[in-house]
C-alpha cells in the first residue's frame, strides 16, 4: 500500500471510527520510542524533561520496540516520573509493538493505548553472555541479580496490572505475547484500545505513516 493511497484509506476511516475513542496527539510534544532501548534513549528523556519545562499540557510517547536494555529504559522512567512530578500527563500509545523493557516503559505511563492488533509483551530480565569465562562464583551471583531484578519488576508491572497471579507468571516466565484485547480480559481499564490517533485534522490508522505527514 503506497502512501497516497493509504493516506485515502485513512482519511475515509473518519466516518466509520467516528464513534470509537481515538487519542488526539499534539505532533510537537511527542517522543518515539522505537528500536532498541539503549543509551540513545537518553535524547528522548532529555526531550521530554524539556517539554515538560516549557508546558504543563500532555505529552505523547509513540512506542514500537522490542526491548532493550534494563539499566538505560530505568533511567528513562525516572525521567518519566520526575515529568509526571512537574504535573504533566504522559499518554502514551503503541502502534506495532511494546515488549519488554518497552512495556515497561508503557506500564508507567498516566494514559496507556493500543491499536487492535498491537502486540505486548512482558517478562523477566534475560542476560546474553558473550566468549565469556564464567566461573561458578559468577555464575550465583549473576543469578541472585536476575531473581533481585525480577522481583522488582514483578512488584512494579503486578502493582497496575493487578492480574490474576498464575497467569502474571506464566506469562511472565514463558514469553507470551498478547493482543490488547487479550490483556484487558486479564487486567481491565489497563489500556484503552484505539483504531488510531489524530493531530485534530486527520485520523492516523496506519502505523507505517509518520503523523506529520498527515498536515498540520
């Protein structure tokens, strides 16, 4: 599908999603989260500290990640808090994909929203090792930080999620990924399901099209 024509397609959706709840976005007070959670992610929380500086009105985290790494997506979250701190609203949205680390992130949001088929996905800390010598000292001690790291997330998804507790941690141990729709019958009113999202003109139903393009 070309981006004209999808465009189109998006344009004439107005009329059929006119009675769902579609999330209106303001394209200069939102962030990307997408790729890979890493040191990179540092730009995206000094972006956000500075909106929030410069206007107490909502800001809009659009996520499609796998994941990445713990230590950089906790630092973003605190960035997260010290906003909500000031007094701003955080809504955030997934358009493909929020997993991992990235649910993490979506987890701590004020608002969160999901397109139909977004997928989500929680679980615990993983380590790859690397042409590494590991000895069995390190190897325990490795260990205890994974169980350390993994009751804190428990603590911190389980304290919104509120699920039921075998399915958290069967989910949680085997890698399950939900539908939005699947989730909200394990945790309701977690996330609000939307046929997408709007910049006040045009409805945005496609992931693949970047907001702006949609005007002004």
């Amino acid at each position: 599908m070309n981006w004209s024509i999808s465009l189109m397609f998006a344009l004439l959706s107005t009329v059929s999603f006119a009675a769902a709840p579609v999330l209106d976005v303001d394209p200069d007070r939102r962030i990307f989260i997408q790729g890979m959670v890493n040191k990179n992610i540092l730009t995206q929380a000094e972006d956000m500290i500075s909106m929030a500086y410069q206007s107490k009105d909502p800001i809009y985290l659009q996520i499609n990640s796998f994941g990445g790494q713990i230590a950089w997506g906790d630092t973003f979250i605190d960035a997260m808090h010290m906003a909500k701190r000031m007094g701003v609203k955080l809504k955030c949205y997934v358009t493909v994909a929020a997993a991992s680390m990235a649910f993490s992130i979506l987890n701590a949001c004020d608002e969160r929203y999901a397109f139909k088929n977004s997928k989500l996905l929680f679980h615990g800390a993983r380590l790859q090792v690397f042409m590494a010598i590991i000895t069995e000292e390190i190897a325990l001690e490795v260990a205890n930080r994974l169980h350390e790291t993994n009751s804190k997330i428990r603590v911190i998804l389980q304290e919104t999620l509120n699920m039921n507790p075998e399915v958290f941690d069967r989910a949680f141990k085997n890698d399950r990924w939900w539908l939005p729709s699947e989730l909200l019958s394990q945790s309701p009113n977690w996330l609000t399901v939307i046929p997408g999202v709007t910049n006040g003109k045009h409805l945005f139903v496609n992931p693949a099209i970047p907001l702006h393009k949609l005007g002004n």
